[in-house]
C-alpha cells in the first residue's frame, strides 16, 4: 500500500473546446476480498485467514439478507438506499416488473470519506491507445445509467471501431455471472457505436466494455485491447 492515483489527461469530447481535458485515472490496483484477509492478517489479528474468511462469508449473507428484505444498510465503509425507476401512468398504477425496476443507491461511508481526502494522486503521461468510453445513452428513453435489455445504446469515445466478424472484439456487458457480447451492431466507427444490450443480460448491475484490434489506422492488429467505462450501469427488462 501507500500507491498513489495515477491519472492521464485525454481530450474532453464531451464539451466543444479542442483544448480542454479530462483525467482518467490509469493503474490502478485492485483488491479481492481475499487480499484484504491477508492484509488483516499482516496487521497482527489473532484470527486465521480462515478464521476471517469465514467472518466475511457470514457478513455477506447477514448484508444480502438486509438487502433483500429491504433494509438499508448506514455504516463507517458504505451507505445505502433503495429507488424505483420507471414511469407510472396514475396514482393507482402499480409496480410492474416489465416497466418497473428497484435500484440500489450506494454512497461511502464515513471512514471511506475520510480516506479520500487523504489519497494522493501523480500525473502520468497519456499513450494509452485502447479503447476509451465517455457516454453511454439507452436511445429509446434516453437514460444514461439504466439500459433496458434489447434497446439500443448510442456509445462515444474514441478508438471504439471493432471487427463485428471477431467474436473477441466488440461490446461486452460483464456482469456478476457471467460476460455478455452484443452481437447486434448498428454503427460502428471510431467516434460512436450503436449496439443492441444483448437480452441475455440479467436484470442489475453491469458494467460496459469495448475490446477492439483496431490501432488508429487499421483494424485486426495483434493486440486485443480494451476500454472500461467508469460508471457501472443497470440493465432492466
């Protein structure tokens, strides 16, 4: 530990000035659950990785329990809270699964907050040339962070165009069980992608990725490279 951010400039493609920018943060390293038990671990805790382990497993289930029963969860690491999107035609109109979706609102906690502000960051230079991902917009409703399965997502960015042909490259919605390539592809050039969201893609949480072999003047080079976008979005059906 004791990393700082790394973070790029790129152009900002969202706003009309040409010389403006926008960071993206680079590099960074990323903790599984079980790095966090070793690190516990290193900190002199008493307790065996089983031990935590096994600590960990129970706080899960005893969390998706609150969840699932509707509670909301206000502790030091996270914060939650429950909302309904979709329209209701009337005051007697009732929930519907088709029209209908309960999303969960995650926000840090204190002790999160508090780490923030003590984070620093290092500028690095900008030679990325994998793909890179501003918007993300359902084009039937309009919404740029719930998508509905089988509606068409207008994505821009840069460097996005693939080869549809090459089932490695395209736009892939990766989700908690599993990835999912959406093979219907509208419009596909290096500035903006039209695709359909695969409707095998569970209802929930899921976030986009474009892998692409294109280099910037030719497709199918060597190198299958790959652009996250930063928001995670939600799928309904």
């Amino acid at each position: 530990m004791g990393n700082s951010i790394k973070y790029a400039l790129r152009e900002n493609l969202l706003t009309a000035d040409p010389d403006d920018c926008m960071a993206q943060v680079t590099d960074a390293q990323v903790f599984t659950q079980e790095d966090i038990t070793k690190e516990i671990v290193k900190r002199g805790s008493s307790l065996t990785e089983a031990d935590i382990a096994a600590y960990q497993k129970l706080e899960r289930e005893v969390i998706k329990d609150i969840i699932a029963n509707g509670g909301q969860l206000n502790t030091p690491i996270i914060n939650t809270s429950f909302s309904i999107s979709g329209v209701f035609t009337s005051q007697t109109d009732g929930f519907d699964k088709s029209r209908h979706a309960v999303k969960l609102n995650v926000t840090a906690g204190t002790a999160l907050r508090e780490a923030v502000t003590k984070v620093s960051v290092q500028k690095v230079e900008a030679s990325s040339t994998d793909p890179y991902i501003t918007s993300v917009t359902d084009k039937v409703s309009g919404d740029t962070a719930t998508i509905r399965t089988g509606s068409v997502m207008e994505i821009t960015g840069s460097r996005l165009k693939f080869d549809a042909a090459d089932t490695e490259q395209g736009v892939f919605a990766v989700t908690a069980s599993g990835e999912f390539r959406c093979a219907t592809v509208i419009e596909n050039k290096p500035a903006r992608l039209m695709v359909l969201l695969s409707p095998e893609v569970p209802a929930g949480d899921f976030t986009l990725e474009v892998r692409s072999r294109f280099n910037g003047t030719r497709l199918n080079s060597k190198v299958l490279k790959k652009g996250t976008f930063n928001k995670v979005l939600t799928a309904i059906k």
